[in-house]
C-alpha cells in the first residue's frame, strides 16, 4: 500500500497476498484489505483494517477466515461495518468494532465469490456479489437471503460495481469478454457490450459521468465506454504490459483514473490527454491486484 506523490506506506503481512483494497468512506488513511494465503488456490484469509498515521501504517484489526478472502466493501450506513466475499462462494459481515466475527455470513454462490460491492446512492442498503458461478446477486444485508439472482454472463463474474448515480444500476465483468449493465427493478439485462476480445477483469464507473465506463481486461487494455453509444471505445489506454487486475476513476478529477497490473505496476491516466500515461510506480514486487483512491485525501492512493 503506498501514497501516490507522497512516502510510500508499506505494511508487510507475511504469508498472505492482497487481493482488494478499500478506503473507508469515514475515517481518512483507514484502509480494509482482503487478503488470502497461497494466491487464493488453498488456505484462509485474512481481512486486515489498516490505519495510516505519523508512525506510518498499523494494523488496526485482522479477521480470519477459512477460505481466501477476494474483495471487500465498506457499508454506506455505519462506519465500523464491512462485507467481504471468498473463495467459499460466502460473503461476511464483519464489524470492526467487535474483536470476533462474523456478525452473518451468506453462502449461496456455489463457486468462488469474487466481489462484493455496496450501494453508495442515497436510500438503498444494497450489496451486490459476483461469482465464478457465473451469476451476481442483490443482497439486503438486513436480511438473510438474496433478494435477486442476475444470470445472463457465459463465463465467471470477475467484477461487480454499482453505479454512483443511478439507483439500482450496477455493471459486471466478466471472463466472457463483455460488460454488462444491470437494473435491479427490471428483468433480464439491461445493455451488453463486448468490451474486449479477452477476459475483462475489472470495471468502474466515472464518478462525474453517468454514462462512462471503464474496463481492464487480460489483453492489457482499458477501454472507456460510452453507454449511449457502445459501437467503438471513447478512449484506449495501453502501456501495462501483463493482465489488468483493477482499475478505479478518480473521485476528484473527472478524466483521470488509476489501474494495477500483474505487470507489478501501478498507472495513473488522465484519458483527455495525447499522453494518457501520467505516472507509473513500480512499489510492488509482486502481482498488483487492489486499489483505491481516497474519498478524503487527494493524492492518497
């Protein structure tokens, strides 16, 4: 975990490697990460709370868990809350406050839960998952089942993200090459579209643009979308030389957005420039798989 533009933080959890990072949208420098021992094939997981002081980065709270834990997300409602998703197919509700946990665990994904991801639009207490079951599912951590089951994708859900704007929108990517949008009030899916001709591994939306956004994919790519005319890419960032693990728009600016790589790299992208490529860290010595920007703290990465 580093600070982009400022000392790299660094905190060194042994045995374990990183798969999601997640700022929390209350407290500035506190950090959630999923984590999973031997690359997410065998052991536990580990959900790790960091916190980012003068002293540099401490370890605030660890959680563990009997499978590899994948993603987390931070609820929109309590500050000491948060979901992670594993490699069971259960997602966990964990609260920071307390030394043990789970509060609840859900398990109805039948293969590997890959993401998990909270509304963040006024009035909903949504959570979205993915799977490598090939399915995503709504949830209402108020209660104790999903409340819905998107099926469509021909090949495992890598990612799930709500959209900033809409209320009961979210976007999908998957190993079957396309990004998919969904609304949770309406059947079947809403706008397919065949991002890349490789696995997509990762999406987000533009926080200032309701209608743009991104995806990183196997074939080192991403691609901006543009969801009222989806025939050919608004932008096309190349440079990452290894698969796209994750990428993340900024929450300051509305053209610059920061990805991860297997490459080992972190870039930052400003996409209304003839140089897109604005930076390239090169902090981690191993697959680069979570990132995050902070909501608090410009800069902060």
């Amino acid at each position: 975990m580093g600070t982009a533009g400022g000392g790299a933080g660094v905190l060194r959890l042994p045995g374990l490697h990183g798969y999601a990072a997640e700022f929390s949208p209350y407290w500035p420098g506190r950090v959630a990460c999923a984590a999973a021992q031997y690359y997410g094939i065998a052991g536990c997981g580990t959900l790790a709370v960091l916190e980012q002081n003068e002293a540099g980065i401490v370890l605030l709270r660890s959680f563990d868990w009997n499978d590899g834990l994948f993603d987390v997300t931070w609820s929109e409602n309590n500050e000491h809350v948060l979901i992670t998703s594993s490699g069971d197919g259960s997602l966990q509700i964990w609260d920071t406050a307390k030394t043990k946990g789970p509060l609840q665990v859900y398990k109805e994904h039948t293969q590997e839960a890959y993401s998990v991801d909270w509304s963040q639009t006024r009035g909903e207490q949504l959570v979205v998952s993915g799977s490598w079951d090939q399915t995503a599912k709504l949830w209402d951590p108020a209660v104790g089942k999903s409340l819905r089951t998107f099926k469509g994708h021909e090949g495992v859900i890598y990612s799930t993200i709500w959209s900033p704007h809409i209320p009961g929108c979210f976007a999908s990517a998957s190993g079957d090459q396309t990004l998919r949008v969904w609304d949770v009030k309406a059947p079947g899916v809403k706008l397919v579209i065949p991002a890349h001709q490789a696995e997509i591994l990762t999406c987000d939306w533009c926080k200032y643009d309701e209608n743009l956004l991104v995806t990183g994919a196997v074939d080192c790519s991403l691609k901006g979308w543009d969801l009222r005319n989806i025939r050919q890419p608004v932008f096309v960032l190349l440079g990452h030389t290894y698969a796209i693990r994750r990428v993340k728009f900024s929450p300051f600016h509305a053209t610059l957005l920061a990805s991860c790589s297997y490459d080992f790299t972190v870039r930052f992208w400003d996409f209304s420039k003839h140089n897109p490529l604005l930076e390239t860290v090169e902090h981690h010595t191993e697959f680069t798989c979570g990132l995050d920007l902070s909501l608090h703290n410009r800069g902060q990465v």
